[in-house]
C-alpha cells in the first residue's frame, strides 16, 4: 500500500513497526517448519529482517526480510529480498536522493497478508530441487 508524506503519522509508524513484527513472528515460524526438512538434505534456511535506517519517514529508510537458501557443497547461495516498509523520494516517480523541489517523500508498505504465499513458495520450489544434480547439467 502507497502513502504520501501527508499520511506520515504515529498511527502509520504503530502499524509499520507492528507489521515489521508480524513479519519476525512468521520467519521464526516458517524456520520452524521447514528447516529440519533443508537439514534432512544438508541444506541451510536463513531468514532475518533487515532495517537500513532509523526513522521510518526518512527517505531511504527500508526494511526487508531476506529468505537465504545454501545448497549443499555450493558456493551460492539461493536469495530473495521481501520488502516490509520503504521510503523514498521521488519525482515524477523516479527515484531521487536529493531534494528536488516538486520531489515528494512516499512510503509503500507490504502486508504480510499479501506476501506469505511468495514465502511458502519460494521455499518450498527450493526445497523441492536437487542442487546437486543442477550443478552436473
């Protein structure tokens, strides 16, 4: 969902930094449920929130949940960053780091609601892979 800098509020901060919470709750367990299976096939589950910034309303602020996969005896790893909160300034809805005038500040949040099939998916397609036999193709 789309906010303007007018929307900006402690009520929007409350339910940003509630739903960065509800993201924790659901990583801690998705971890719980999938990564005795990547265990099972020597693989590695990783999943963390990342916030760059301090302010929610400051552009550049941004946080994330990273889903890391290891595959056994690779030297990749698997990566898919779900973006939570992000703020940004914008112009003309290019984004900018400067303050341009006419730029304006805008925020988009992600529910967890909306992105916990693309969770479950992404871990399941991997789960379902044999790396190993990948690698010899």
């Amino acid at each position: 969902m789309e906010y303007s800098q007018s929307d900006f509020s402690d009520e929007l901060n409350k339910m940003i930094k509630s739903t960065e919470q509800s993201f924790v709750q659901h990583c801690s367990f998705l971890m719980n449920e999938f990564e005795p299976m990547f265990k099972k096939k020597n693989q590695r589950l990783h999943l963390e929130l990342i916030k760059n910034g301090i302010n929610l309303f400051t552009p550049g602020y941004v946080s994330l949940v990273l889903v890391e996969i290891e595959p056994h005896l690779e030297k990749y790893k698997i990566k898919i960053r779900i973006p939570i909160w992000k703020c940004q300034r914008t112009i003309l809805g290019i984004p900018v780091t400067n303050n341009i005038p006419c730029s304006k500040i805008t925020g988009t949040l992600n529910t967890l609601e909306n992105v916990k099939n693309v969770f479950k998916e992404f871990i399941l397609d991997n789960l379902k892979k044999d790396y190993a036999m990948v690698a010899f193709i």
